[in-house]
C-alpha cells in the first residue's frame, strides 16, 4: 500500500525538490532510456546507489561514486543549503549566503561530490574576493540547472508579492548564473510555485508562468505545454535531456501538465534520462506543492521516500525555524 504525506504547500515544494533529487541520483546523468528501462526491469528505478555498471557501455558520466542511495547531487544540496539560509536569518542576506556558499562547496567544506561548471566558477570568483567583499553578481555567463536549486526555497519563504519574489530570484541566480537565460527560466518556475501556493489550477499556473520566461524559453514551454498527448520521452528527444534550462524546463512544463501524481511524475523523469536531477528540483517542488492543494492527499509525496531521504530531519528542522516554530512540537 502506498502511503502519502499531508504538508502545506511551501513545506511541500521545498521536501519535494529535495526528495525528488535524492530519488533520481542513482541514474543521474544516463543519456540512455532502453538502458534506464533494462535496470528498472532489473533493480528498480527510485533511490538506487550509484553503480559505475550502471554506465558502463552506455552514454552517461558516473558523477556520484562516492554517494550513497538517499543523498543528494550538487543542486539538492544547493536547496537545503538556501533553506537552512532561511532559517538562520529569516530573510535573504545576499553577502552572507554567498559566504555559506563559499564554505559549503569550496575546500575543506561538509559538501564531497561533482561540482558542476557554474559552481565552481562562482566559487573562484568568491574565493578571490577580498575581506568578503563579493560582488553581486558572482556567477557564471551560464543557463545550466543550477540556477533553478534555491528557487522552492525562494517561494516557499517568501511572503510577499510576485513581483518583490521575482526581484529576489534574480538576486538570487546570479550568484551562481549571471545569465539572462537562467534568471528567465528561475523566474518562471518561481511564478508556477507562487501561483500553486495559492490553490491555482496546474494548468492556469503553468500558462501564467510562460510570459515570464523571456523570449528565449516562451515559446518552448508554449509548445511543450501543447503537447501533452505526447509522451515526455518524445519531447526529451526532441529539445534535449542535457543540463541547460532550455533543454530540461520544457520536460518539466511538459510532465507536470500531464502527469496525475508525484509519484509518477518524477519517475517519468528518471526515465527520460540526461540531467534527471536538475529537472527533479523544479518537477519535484512543483508536483508536490500542487497535491498539497488537493482534498486528498494521496497523490503527493510518498512516505517511504522522504523517509529515505538522507538530510530529512535537517530539512524539517530549517522548515520549522523559518515557521517560526519548533521541530520538537
């Protein structure tokens, strides 16, 4: 028997970016589906280890050796890492969060694993600054996922208007993707979240979300969201399954127009292949904080995978700090 949990929906997009990264680790980067569906047959799809056997003979890159099933990638841990922000200051703190950043990823840091190129340009970039002084855009000329990490958390936190949440996004992504294109893509995706926050449908907070995405992406989100007879895998073949937002926001436009649960959602998802994780932050935190909205619960995140998620009481201690409560109530 399945068993879902009830959240409100800013607890809901933030645990559901992140259980969904920490579920698709495992076949991250694949660009295989036959392959992916052979070890689904074999060994299941969610929460699996990291296995080099996995790769090999297969297009993909083994970037998680040394993570274990229920762990996050790069991008989840750039979501608790904006969450636990929250929590210890109740509101964004632009130098300060950059300096965390600096910590958590640079040398001697807790974070060990894969550091994708818009990290670790903007960790040279923060590293160089003198006596703190970072500038205030740190990142780097580059649309890959990463700019798309902290957006749940961005929305889940704050509470103020669209627009002041469209300002702070674009505070936000630029100090990992100083990038027209990343920023476009992190506020559209910030606009679906705000939107479902407040009980709109799916499709209306998808459609209300396009204009917000910039010539460049509009158009692809418009035409991916207009095909939803068609199956995910086809239209990951046709706009690509790699780790740039212009490539990966239209498969998540296009499952989460169309896909009836969490559950199914983010492994449809896994099964398409490429850079599963970077879609699995937006897809996840956008599936889960729709279910929160509905009378029945049972189509949101499963209780056996946040329970397998490696850093959950971490999370919902940050989660009840920014609430203001305790997590021992």
């Amino acid at each position: 028997m399945n068993v879902n949990i009830s959240l409100e929906p800013s607890a809901a997009m933030v645990l559901g970016a992140l259980v969904a990264d920490a579920a698709s680790l495992g076949l991250h980067w694949i660009y295989d589906s036959q392959r992916i569906a052979q070890i689904e047959k074999e060994s299941g799809l969610v929460f699996l280890p990291p296995d080099a056997k996995h790769y090999a003979g297969a297009k993909g890159y083994f970037a998680h050796a040394n993570k274990q099933a229920g762990e996050s990638s790069g991008y989840g841990e750039t979501c608790l890492l904006a969450l636990k922000h929250f929590a210890d200051y109740r509101s964004f703190d632009h130098r300060a969060y950059q300096q965390q950043f600096s910590l958590h990823f640079g040398p001697g840091g807790q974070y060990v694993g894969y550091i994708d190129s818009p990290t670790r340009q903007t960790l040279r970039v923060l590293q160089a600054g003198q006596n703190d002084a970072y500038p205030e855009k740190s990142g780097a000329d580059d649309d890959q996922f990463m700019a798309l990490s902290s957006i749940p958390v961005l929305a889940a936190a704050h509470q103020g208007s669209a627009d002041q949440l469209m300002a702070l996004v674009d505070r936000v992504v630029r100090i990992t993707n100083n990038n027209d294109v990343a920023v476009a893509a992190a506020r559209s995706v910030a606009s679906v979240l705000f939107s479902l926050k407040r009980r709109m449908p799916m499709g209306e907070a998808l459609e209300q979300a396009v204009p917000h995405a910039g010539h460049t992406l509009s158009d692809l989100l418009t035409d991916a969201i207009g095909r939803r007879h068609e199956s995910s895998l086809a239209i990951a073949t046709e706009f690509g399954s790699a780790c740039h937002v212009k490539e990966g926001l239209p498969i998540v436009f296009h499952i989460a127009s169309r896909e009836p649960d969490y559950r199914t959602a983010i492994q449809e998802n896994i099964r398409i292949g490429g850079d599963s994780c970077g879609r699995s932050i937006a897809l996840g935190a956008i599936m889960a904080a729709y279910w929160s909205g509905q009378k029945s619960q049972s189509n949101g995140i499963p209780l056996a995978w946040l329970a397998r998620y490696h850093n959950l009481q971490m999370a919902a201690d940050a989660l009840a700090a920014i609430n203001g409560d305790s997590a021992d109530r």
